[in-house]
C-alpha cells in the first residue's frame, strides 16, 4: 500500500535525505545519469533508518505507535484476511464505529476478527472518535465474541487505542461494567483467543479486548495502563513531561515482552509498519498462523486453564 510519508521530529535528518533523493530521481528522469549517486543516498537512508528504529527511546516508540500513517485494523482485515463480512451494533443502544468486528477467513478457515479502528483524515477520525469505544463498542465486541463461542469460531483481535472514551453519556451507559463484563466473559471462552497489540494499547480501553491465550505485540507499538501525557499530568502536573513518564511506564515491546506480560513481538519493516503496510501485514500474517495452528491442538479445558494461569502469574512485587 503506497502511503505519503508523515515524519516526526526525530526523523528530520532522514526526511532530508529522503528529500534530496527525490530531487536527485526527478533530474534522472529528465535524461540526466544519476543512478550512482541515488543508489549511494538510498543506501545511506537505509543505514540510517535501521540505526534511528534500532535505538528508539520509549517516548520515541510512542510516537511511532500513534503514526498516522500506521495500519489499522480495516486494513490488515484487507491484507490478511479474505471474506471478511462486517457486522454492526450491540442490540442495545447503537453501533460504535470505534470497533469493527465481523467474520473472516484466515488462510481459509473461518475466524472471528475484532479491532479497534481510528481515522486518518478529521471526518474520519470523528466518526471513529479517534478510536475510543463509548460501551456499546465493546457490548458489540463481547456479542461477536459470544457468537464465535456458538459457532466454535477462534477468536482475532486488534488492539490500537489511546484509552475508552471518558465521555459522560459513555459513563451514563456503563463504561466500567462494560470493560469488566468484557475481561470476565473473554477468561470464560472455550475457543482460542489471539490478540495483537498494533499501535496504543491504552489502559481498561485495551484490556477489553485483550484477554487472550496469545497476546502478540508489533515492534514499535506500546502498551501501558496510562498515556505518557496523562501519567505526566498526574505525577508531575505538567502533561509535556511525557518523555520522561514513558521511560518510567516501560512501555515498550521488549519491556512487556520481559515482563512476559506478552508472548512474542512481532518485527516491523525498516522504519516502521507505517512506510510499508504489505511487509508490516506478511509478519504478521505468519505469526497469526502458526500461534492458531498451535493452539487448535489444545482442548477447550486446557485453553481456559492455561489462560487463567497466564494472567495469574502477570503481577510482581518487591519487599
């Protein structure tokens, strides 16, 4: 998928390069033999873009894991998965863009996909209120779930928001009661669950859809139970300190990954899943296949027993 580059503030010196090797391609194509020096620049970039991505800070991967440009969910559901066939509303109140669920196929067999989803442009972001889900988002999500349980479906879900919507009608229609009845019923269900962290995974809003035997967890995406700004404005009053409240989060892959709060990370192309979605979606498609196929060989008891335990051992403590 070709994608318009959006750089962030660390990557000035790249969008540079990456500038004068655009200007340098153009004079070629007016008849002028530049090949070398362009393949000299691009390979500089490429050195260059492995050391920047290679060494991010966790403030930086914040940053990347918000990316505009970033995969959603509609767009691995293109990518990955064939007849995917959406299904709307909660039978309650209304129909939350800010999810989207519905039946698919994963090289062929037929799986249950949920996901939080945000907008690019302002008209979308809008209509999917920037990826918050108000409670009938995740009421929608838990009935989707409850029909792969019928159907003996495995479930697939992605996470990639900033937190559930805080609004006053969302906490009117129960925001809390419907995270939690989320976290109970996801422990309870008998078909295998794989969740993927792909950008924010931001407190409660995440965690009602992440309750999995396999929890997955892109390269540069994050995963923590506060933003950086919010966790800043508590301690310290002052919402700009995010870079220093991300380093106390530890809220990156490789932090979560040691904290074996998740099972495996999942390696991004160079610069990012946002500079190329078709590479992003072929790891992933690879990782989501062989975690399946291994957990088709395990019995609904044994799913439920082993998820308990996993959740169980997640909590540390010093003396």
């Amino acid at each position: 998928m070709a994608v318009t580059q959006t750089y962030m503030d660390f990557e000035k010196p790249l969008a540079e390069l990456e500038k004068k090797i655009q200007e340098l391609s153009s004079f070629a194509s007016e008849g002028v033999d530049l090949t070398q020096e362009v393949a000299k620049l691009e390979q500089k970039a490429e050195q260059m873009r492995e050391e920047m991505f290679n060494n991010l800070s966790r403030w930086q991967t914040a940053q990347v894991a918000r990316h505009i440009n970033r995969p959603f969910t509609l767009d691995y559901l293109n990518l990955i998965f064939t007849e995917f066939v959406e299904l709307h509303g909660d039978r309650n109140f209304g129909d939350d863009h800010a999810i989207v669920g519905g039946l698919a196929r994963l090289d062929g067999e037929p799986v249950m996909v949920i996901g939080h989803q945000k907008g690019r442009d302002t008209k979308e972001k809008v209509f999917r209120n920037f990826g918050m889900p108000n409670p009938e988002g995740y009421r929608k999500a838990l009935r989707l779930m409850q029909m792969a349980e019928r159907f003996k479906l495995p479930i697939i879900t992605f996470v990639d928001t900033p937190g559930a919507f805080p609004g006053i009608g969302a906490e009117e229609r129960g925001q809390a009661e419907a995270i939690a009845r989320n976290l109970r019923e996801m422990s309870r269900l008998t078909v295998p669950i794989i969740v993927v962290i792909t950008g924010e995974g931001g407190s409660g809003g995440a965690l009602a859809i992440a309750v999995g035997d396999r929890i997955l967890m892109l390269q540069h995406s994050v995963y923590a139970v506060i933003s950086p700004e919010g966790c800043a404005a508590i301690l310290w009053s002052d919402g700009t300190k995010g870079a220093q409240a991300a380093e106390a989060l530890k809220l990156v892959a490789t932090d979560i990954k040691e904290l074996e709060v998740i099972d495996e990370i999942v390696k991004e192309p160079a610069g990012g899943a946002h500079r190329d979605h078709a590479e992003m979606a072929k790891n992933l498609h690879e990782a989501l296949s062989r975690n399946l196929q291994e957990l088709k060989e395990v019995t609904p008891d044994q799913l439920i027993e082993l998820r308990y335990q996993k959740f169980r051992k997640m909590s540390r403590f010093m003396e």
